[in-house]
C-alpha cells in the first residue's frame, strides 16, 4: 500500500510540474496564457475601432492598421516593465520595416477624413487618434494584453513589406479581446471574452475634444 501510495504521489507531482513547466516556453507572464483569439476582421466590424462610415476598402484596411499600430505604440509604452516581451523594440523594428505601408494609411485616412469632414477635417482625425489610443488603455487586463502586443509584434515584423496588413486583419480582434482581465489559463479556464468591460467606442460615449465620458456609458 505504501509503495502504491508514494507511485501515486510520484505521478501527481509529475504531472503538477509538467501543467506548470511546459506553456512556460509559450508564454512570458503566465503559466498558461488565455486565449484571446479571435476572428480575422475587414475593419467595420463593431469593437474594432472607432466607426468611419462611407470608408473605401483601402481605408478601412489603413484604419484597420493605424489601430494596430496604435496599439502597439501604448503597448511600448506600457509594457516595459517585463523587458523580455521587447515591446519597445518591437515597436520600433515594425515602424522601419513596414514604414511605407504605415505612411500609405497615414495618407489614406488623412483623405477619407478630408472627404467627409471638409475644412474640420484635421480637428477630426486628430480627435479619432485620441480615442484610438484612449480605446487601448488598461489597468487590470495589462498581463494579457502585453503578451498579446509581443506576439502580435512579432507577428508583424516577420511579414514581408507591403504585408503588415494581414497581421492587423487576423489578430486585430485578438488584440482588443486582449483588453479584458482574464486570470491564468492554469486557474482560470472558464472565463470568458465579455465585450461589455471594453472601452466603449460609440460616438455618444466621447465629447467634442475625444475624451471619454463615463456618465454617458458606464
């Protein structure tokens, strides 16, 4: 019985450092990370990013990319308290790289808010930046959210030039799914992506100067 009992407590502690040491590899602040996936987005789809109605397919993918790299501008900014997620290199590797493709949606969204805003057209674009990144802070969900930015950062850089946007199309959901407190995979395996405890993109929820207003939408 005795020797039954100790092969017994020999399996269970194998198996404890196995859940604990094997998605270490995988993962820079978790044991298991959650998942955050999501599906691939075109950019008009609701919780991605700020609405721009009457957009063009090309401006919707230059809005789809200025908020990933919106995103992964607040995650360098963010995250440096773990060193190893890179996110500042990262960030930085991504502007170099894909620099013409980041200017191309630049341009891009400098004419769509041209188009459809006339002479107020730079108070606007520059008030849809503010709730761009205003859209990407957290406090409690920053575990997640960090790893997702490192990831989805790596991602980025091992695109061809002229590619990026696929990465913003596949993980963009990924990256604001990122944004919800989830606990360890290890102990937490039953929480679930809730869209409510993101920040709330509406226009009704911002004032004329783009700063969120709680009152309006909790």
């Amino acid at each position: 019985m005795a020797t039954r009992s100790r092969r017994l407590a020999a399996a269970a502690l194998a198996a404890i450092t196995l859940a604990y040491a094997a998605p270490a590899s995988a993962s820079y602040l978790y044991w298991v990370k959650p998942s955050f996936a999501g599906e691939p987005v075109r950019g008009d789809e609701p919780g991605i990013g700020i609405a721009i109605p009457k957009a063009t397919p090309k401006e919707l993918q230059a809005h789809l990319l200025w908020n990933m790299r919106a995103g992964l501008n607040v995650a360098a900014l963010q995250c440096q308290f773990s060193p190893s997620l890179m996110t500042v290199r990262n960030y930085n590797d991504i502007l170099r790289h894909h620099s013409q493709e980041l200017n191309d949606a630049y341009t891009a969204m400098n004419g769509y808010f041209k188009r459809t805003a006339g002479k107020t057209w730079q108070r606007q674009f520059d008030q849809y930046t503010t709730k761009t990144y205003n859209g990407f802070s957290t406090l409690h969900a920053q575990y997640g959210f960090c790893e997702t930015a490192a990831a989805i950062g790596r991602d980025a850089i091992g695109r061809r030039k002229g590619d990026l946007h696929t990465t913003a199309e596949t993980r963009m959901r990924e990256f604001r799914n990122s944004l919800v407190p989830m606990g360890d995979g290890l102990f937490a395996s039953h929480n679930t992506i809730a869209a409510r405890q993101l920040v709330n993109l509406a226009p009704q929820c911002w004032d004329k100067k783009g700063r969120y207003v709680s009152k309006k939408c909790g």
